[in-house]
C-alpha cells in the first residue's frame, strides 16, 4: 500500500472506533430509559380519529 492509502485507512479507522468510544460514553453518561417507566394515561394513546 502507498502512504497516502495508509493515512487514509488509519483515518477512517479513528473516526469509526472514535465515534463508537464516545457514543459509548454518551450511553454511559446518560443511559436510555426502559419503556416500563412510561406510565401512558388513559386517552393518551395519540389515536386522535375524528
């Protein structure tokens, strides 16, 4: 491979495994809420049909 080929590999790859670390720190930060915590009213439902 030539360098600039090399270069651009070992770009792509930090931006790939860049971008998973900090979305995994982003989860870790603030982690998703579970749908069982939703307490959905009665009427709620968006099924708005007139």
């Amino acid at each position: 491979m030539s360098g600039v080929a090399i270069v651009f590999m070992i770009i792509s790859m930090l931006t790939i495994w860049g971008g998973l670390v900090l979305a995994l720190i982003n989860l870790s930060r603030h982690p998703e809420k579970d749908d069982d915590d939703v307490i959905e009213t009665a009427g709620a439902t968006g099924n708005n049909s007139l």
